[in-house]
C-alpha cells in the first residue's frame, strides 16, 4: 500500500458554502499514528494510540486484544461515486455521528467519531465529554457545526499546522488534484458500522461475528473490499496516480501500550512480592526487592493463602518466572519509550520552521560554490530511491 503523508486532509471535495471561512480556520495535518496520538492527548482523551495496520489478510488483528481496539481509521483517495448503500438513524441506534460540514478537519472527525462512541471504555476528559452531553440531542450536520466551532478541538487540530516563513497560495479545487478521506469503523452493541462524515449517517456493514478480533475482522474485509473494488475500477479506467500506485491507509485505535506494559510488570511485581514473602515466612533467605503497598494488589494474583499451600520450589519457580516475565516486559516498555520519543521529535519537526535554516544553509553553499554540486547530488540521490521503491514494489 502507498500511504499518503502529506496533505491528506479533506479538501477539493466539498464546494465552497457559507462555512468556507471557517473551513479555512483548519490547517490540513500529516496521517500519522503520532500524529493522531498527540492530537488524542491535547484534546484530553487518556490511555489511546494509533497503530498503522499494514497487512490486510486474515488474522491481521489477532495480535491485538480485540477489547482494546476502540475502532479503525481508514484514509483513501476519494472519487466522486455513487454509494447505493443505506443508511441509518444515528440516534436510534445510540451512535454518535456527526456529519462533516467544513474542510480539512475529516481527520480529526474520523477520530472523534471513534473516541465518542467508545462508551465508559475511555477517558475522554472534560472537554470531549462535556462536547458529548452538550451535542447529545443535536442532528448530525448540527453534530458537525458543532465540531467546527469547539475551540479545544480545533486548537488541538490546528497545533500540527505545517510552519513556514512562506505563504503558498494554491487554487482550491484545481485539476488533478487529489482528495484524501478518512471514515472510521467501529463496533457497537455487536455491529460494525462505518462513519462517514459525508453520509447522512452511520453505515452498518454487519453484525461482529463470535470470536477474537471478529469485529475488527469483519471491518478489514469491508477495507479489503474497497480497495480491491477501487483497484480494478482504476485498472480498468486506466486511473491510477502517475507511479501507478493505490494509496491507503489504516490505522487502529488501541491502547496506550506504554499503560498496558506497565500496569503487566506492576501485576509481576505484585505476584513476585508475594511469593518471595511466603518464602521468607518458610525461613528462606530472600532479598524482597519489590518495595510495594500489597494493598494496591490486582484482584487476579494468588493470595497469601493460596501460595502458604505450595512447596518452596515452586514458590522458588513463581519468583523465577515473573521476574523473566518483567524483563522481557521491560524490552517491550523501552521499545515503546523510543517509539513515543520518535514521536515527540517528529511532532517538533512538524511544528518548527525550517525554511530559514534552509536558505541559510544554500547562503553559505552559494558562497563557497558547492550550491549548484549539492543539488546535482540530491537529483542523484533522489532518482535512486525512487528507482529502490518501484524495484521493491514489483
């Protein structure tokens, strides 16, 4: 899959109106899963990240605890189509659903129809949960002017606007343009639906068959079917893009993985604390390295009790496996750090100006006369990497 970066917000698409000057008050922002889970957290929603899902085969989900995907964010290059698929009541169904009445913000609509209706599972915090109540008896395109005109939102939104010393005007609309659509899937009361800002409301595409991830399944073969539809109609129209390539993207809302592999080490801890204890009440010599209150104990671990009834060794056996299970743990703690860390940087880049330090950098190569050798390099270099991606792509 060729997944769009920049400039994927929703534009070229939806004529201008009498909302088009609030439309221009929100800046087109960068699909990315860092991205996404910064502009989460700013809004005020706790414990989520975006995790890009790369392989659309069966059993692409079964990695993932299915209670802990909130929901699927699907970006596509959107074509001007007739969809004979019906839709239904958002309210009547107890969906929140709101329809996309301004452009560039179909990102952040996407996400928040996620977040909305992911019920007493998350966190949403004050501002998206006061936005809940406040919209509850609102229609959909009410939902969407609501949208448009929440000041935390937008600012969250609008934090990720590309910087420049520059203002680039572009025609809006202008020919060969492509648009960029994101739409969310979701499973609610046992049925998957998809939410699309430019419907008249939610889509319902099945009822969640019984077993693991079965819900998110059920969405990736709808995905699937998309992007398999729209291949051959490109195929066959002979459309696709100048490199020939499909663009998609999905994304999964989960948890925040950080939490989840840190509250596993602290059930660990908690388990290790308690069997080393019973091996000290046994006349054991053992070092209790785990300084924590068992009072905050999860419910799920064995009781003092229960571990008075085991032999040593394998009291000895407990100790042994939980701190190999807290290392491997803690790999996996570290790995999410830097992933986040990464993160964090590539945030900064996108909120920091760089054209000054370009054209001073091209200043002081001009003077010294490596300007013009420097860009005959990047030429080179570039024209490699593309020929690496079309040779990978085969």
């Amino acid at each position: 899959l060729k997944l769009p970066r920049k400039g994927s917000g929703f534009h070229s698409v939806v004529g201008r109106s009498p909302v088009a000057a609030m439309s221009d008050d929100w800046c087109t922002i960068e699909s990315d899963p860092g991205v996404f889970s910064q502009l989460c957290e700013e809004i005020g929603v706790k414990g989520v990240q975006f995790e890009e899902i790369y392989d659309l085969e069966p059993g692409a989900f079964m990695t993932y605890d299915a209670s802990r995907i909130y929901g699927l964010v699907f970006l596509f290059k959107w074509q001007q189509e007739e969809d004979t698929r019906q839709t239904i009541e958002a309210d009547d169904n107890g969906i929140f659903f709101a329809q996309q009445v301004i452009q560039n913000a179909c990102a952040t609509q996407a996400i928040l129809s996620i977040l909305m209706n992911a019920g007493d599972k998350l966190e949403l915090g004050p501002h998206l949960k006061e936005f809940k109540e406040f919209t509850a008896a609102l229609d959909p395109q009410m939902k969407g002017l609501a949208v448009s005109n929440s000041e935390p939102i937008r600012k969250a939104h609008n934090s990720f606007r590309q910087q420049s010393s520059f203002e680039i005007v572009q025609e809006r609309a202008s020919k060969g343009d492509d648009a960029f659509h994101f739409i969310g899937y979701i499973c609610h009361e046992g049925k998957v639906y998809e939410l699309d800002g430019l419907k008249n409301g939610p889509i319902l595409i099945g009822h969640a068959p019984p077993g693991d991830c079965a819900w998110a399944e059920k969405a990736r073969e709808e995905v699937k079917r998309r992007i398999e539809s729209y291949a051959q109609k490109a195929a066959a129209g002979g459309e696709e893009g100048e490199s020939g390539e499909l663009r998609f993207q999905l994304m999964a809302v989960v948890n925040n993985k950080c939490l989840e592999v840190e509250k596993k080490v602290e059930r660990e801890r908690y388990l290790r604390q308690r069997a080393n204890i019973s091996l000290v009440s046994r006349g054991e010599d053992v070092e209790l390295a785990d300084e924590i209150d068992d009072d905050d104990a999860p419910g799920d671990i064995p009781t003092f009790e229960d571990l008075s009834g085991k032999e040593v060794a394998e009291l000895q056996g407990i100790v042994a496996k939980c701190t190999a299970v807290i290392a491997e743990l803690d790999g996996q703690l570290q790995g999410e750090k830097k992933k986040r860390q990464k993160w964090e940087k590539e945030n900064a880049l996108r909120r920091s100006d760089l054209v000054p330090l370009a054209l001073c950098a091209m200043r002081h190569l001009a003077a010294k006369g490596l300007l013009m050798p420097a860009l005959e390099k990047g030429k080179t270099e570039h024209l490699k990497r593309v020929e690496a991606k079309k040779a990978v792509s085969q």
